[in-house]
C-alpha cells in the first residue's frame, strides 16, 4: 500500500471523539423524542384507560377527561378533579392539583410521586360525614361530624415516612350495626414525625384516644386507649390494644 493510500484510509476510520459525540447526540435526542412522546400521550391519553393499568377500587363510578387534566365520579355525589403539571415530567416526577367536592365536603390537595416517594401536600378543606360511607366495612353508620383539614404533607419515601399537620373533628352521633346510637366526642387527630416514622395522635380534651403509626420500614401500627376503645363497637375497652399490619 502506498504511503497515500494508507493516509486516506487512515482519514476515513472514525476518530473515537467523534464517535462518542455522535453518540451523545443520538442519546440526547432518543430521550428528547421519548419525552416529547410521554408528554404527548399525559395529554391526549383518556383517563378510562387508567382502569386498563390499575385495579381502581369500586368507589370509583366513572373517568373522564385526559390523564393530564381528568376526574373521576365517586359513589355518593363525590367527584374527584386532577391537574397534572407537566414540567414536573422533566424531573421525572408526577405533580398534580387535585381536588375532591360533594355536598358536604371540599378538599385541596397537591400530589406529588416519583419512583422512589409519593407525597400529599397542602390538604386542607372540609370532610363531611358521607364520606365515610365510601369506606368499607366500617362498623358504624349515619354519622354526623364534620372535619376540618389543615395538613402541611404526608410522605412516604425508600426508608422514611413523615406528616405535618392537624385535623379538627366536630362533636356528633354515630350508629352501630345493630342500630344503637354512639355519641362522638370533639377529636383533634395531630399529625407529627419520630425519625423515620409518620405519626398520628387522636385525643379528646386533651386525653389520648388513639395512635397510629406508619413507619420508615412499612409497618402500620395502631394503639387503641380504652377511651378510644369505647368508640368502636365490639372493641374491647380494658386496656390498651395494639394491632400491627405490614404492608
């Protein structure tokens, strides 16, 4: 081979800067094209197709609207309302406005989830006491306190959980199964952290009624008082009781 002939093939063989330019350019534009494309679908994506994806529990009546901006009929008159900022895709995250409304009830929230943690920020608003009939399996009926929610975050994370925030609960009347009347005392459920742990306090006048914990290793514990016992038909009310769920 001529000393020419071998320059020009020297010339034709890619540098390995090039290469790896080209390749970073490449990559760059997959992920634009691949982020364009899940923008586009968030937008234009029903949100009936999200029962294709998730079992949704059977409260929920019907969907509609977009995945980006939707909502979602409840049993009862209750209706869920969503907003989804699409900036928040960028980061690899969902962020939503939602909003739950009924005839006695008003909620705001601010949804935000990723891979590795979902949170609740900004709760605040009225519940009112249908809401409770969309529970199952509770073992009272008809009652009638409202509450008032005023709640900074609820988070849980790879490892933590954490809450901030207060719900006021009016005094009313409850019915159990066998149709005997409860009353229920004024509440005040405060929501604080311990470490990695998210923790919800439930007193009445001072005197605690009930705890509940969700912890940084998914478990939930609830600790019962005899005074919060007596609230709970056939809950036995001679001592403390401590149940523990993991999840």
């Amino acid at each position: 081979m001529t000393r020419t002939n071998a320059l020009e093939t020297a010339d034709a063989i890619p540098h390995p800067r090039g290469l790896l330019r080209r390749g970073m350019i490449w990559v760059g534009v997959s992920c634009c094209t691949i982020l364009v494309f899940v923008i586009a679908l968030a937008v234009t994506m029903p949100a009936s197709a999200l029962r294709t994806f998730v079992n949704l529990p059977p409260q929920i009546s019907t969907l509609n609207g977009t995945i980006w901006r939707g909502g979602a009929t409840l049993q009862g008159g209750y209706s869920v309302q969503w907003q989804t900022r699409l900036g928040a895709l960028l980061l690899a995250r969902i962020s939503a406005d939602v909003t739950l409304v009924g005839a006695d009830s008003q909620i705001n929230a601010s949804l935000q989830a990723s891979p590795w943690t979902i949170a609740l920020r900004d709760l605040t608003g009225r519940a009112g006491p249908g809401l409770l009939a969309l529970a199952p399996g509770l073992p009272v009926t008809g009652c009638t306190s409202r509450a008032v929610l005023d709640v900074a975050q609820l988070r849980f994370g790879r490892g933590a959980a954490s809450a901030d925030g207060t719900i006021g609960i009016d005094a009313g009347n409850c019915t159990d199964l066998a149709g005997a009347g409860i009353p229920v005392p004024a509440m005040t459920l405060t929501l604080h952290s311990i470490e990695n742990d998210a923790v919800a306090d439930l007193s009445s006048a001072g005197s605690p009624l009930a705890q509940l914990i969700v912890s940084g290793d998914r478990r939930l514990l609830i600790r019962v008082e005899p005074a919060g016992a007596v609230l709970v038909p056939g809950m036995p009310n001679t001592g403390p009781i401590i149940i523990e769920y993991p999840f």
